[in-house]
C-alpha cells in the first residue's frame, strides 16, 4: 500500500489533493457456541488495539445476541463508543484502521462474512460440555482448513483435546490468557495479543 501511494503521490505531482485511504484491516472472530467468550475476547482486542496500539477500532457485532444493547440497560457504557451493528459499519465508510466482527455461528451473514475477513479467528471451549460444538464447527469448515489462515482459540484449553484437533485437522488450538476484565489488560495480556494480532499493524 505505501509504495502505490508512493508512485501515485509522484504521478500526481506532490500538490495533488487527492487523499488515498486504505480500507480498514477486518479481524473476523466467530463462536462455536454461546458462552465460550467470544464477545470477551473482541472487547479485550479492541482495548488492546486501540488503547496499546494506538489504531482506530470498532467492535461491529453480526450476532443473535448483541452486547451494546446489554451494556446500555445495565447502564454501563464505558465500551458503547467502540461497539456498532454491521448496517452502522457499513454505512459509516473507512473512518477506521480496524474492524472486528464479533460473529456468532447461528448469525445468517457470519459466515460469508468471516470468509472474506483479512483474519480469522474461531473461539471455542475445549472444556468437556462444549467439546463437541467446536468440533462440529470445525468439521463444518473442513474445506477451508487449506485455503486459509484461520486460528483457533480457546478460553478452556484441554491438553488432549488439543491434540485430537491437531491429528484430525492440522490446526493448533491457541491458549487464550485468562482475562477477568476485558477493559484493564494485563502487561502479559498485551504480550499475548502482540503476538497473535501483530499481522494487523504490519499490512
């Protein structure tokens, strides 16, 4: 992107007044399951893009199940800025660097929309009860193992079960940190998001 911005800036002559700017970066994280804290796991990465990072990030919510309107009847809406529908993004141009979708497996446009993303992300639980649901997404999505980079989280990691993944698919199952407040991030939080997230500010 910088070098045809470059060329064009030289073609154009350095007075030009047309101003290039990029498409934001779309990090797809899609649920296997209700509960498994995919919502978490957005919020904690727009704090951590936003606040540690320093990049324009919303939060766009494709799910059943959406968090703002929560937050606004529980009257807390210290997130509410960073949070938007898909219609509202959509509508809203590129005003930001960042764009997360928080997509739940049931979500009609999800998984269209999780295809085309620049990252991909599927959070599960390898605890015991919801064991089955993420492999069943997986199993769903078995054809596109090869053609992308899709990472999978899990904020209950099972050793074993683990493994079972990785003979079967191919894929690492990734340990998320425990984080208790999505909004105060932890020194070891950060590291672990700038190794899993460095991709977005390298594009």
């Amino acid at each position: 992107m910088r070098e045809s911005k470059e060329f064009l800036g030289r073609l154009l002559g350095e007075h030009s007044r047309i101003h290039i700017r990029p498409r934001p970066v779309v990090v797809a994280v899609m649920g296997t399951d209700r509960g498994v804290g995919t919502t978490h796991f957005c919020m904690a990465a727009v704090n951590f893009l936003a606040n540690v990072r320093g990049l324009r990030t919303v939060l766009a919510e494709l799910n059943m199940h959406p968090v703002r309107q929560r937050l606004e009847n529980s009257g807390d809406d210290t997130m509410t800025d960073f949070i938007k529908s898909f219609d509202e993004i959509q509508a809203g141009g590129c005003g930001y660097d960042v764009v997360i979708l928080d997509i739940s497996g049931d979500y009609p446009k999800g998984a269209g929309e999780f295809v085309r993303s620049d990252f991909r992300f599927i959070t599960g639980s390898l605890a015991a009860w919801k064991y089955e649901s993420f492999m069943q997404t997986l199993e769903g999505m078995a054809d596109l193992h090869d053609r992308f980079d899709t990472v999978c989280l899990s904020l209950a990691y099972d050793r074993q079960a683990a493994k079972k993944i990785k003979r079967k698919y191919g894929i690492d199952v990734v340990e998320v940190p425990y984080i208790a407040n999505p909004l105060r991030l932890k020194p070891e939080h950060c590291k672990w998001f700038d190794g899993q997230l460095a991709g977005i500010w390298r594009q």
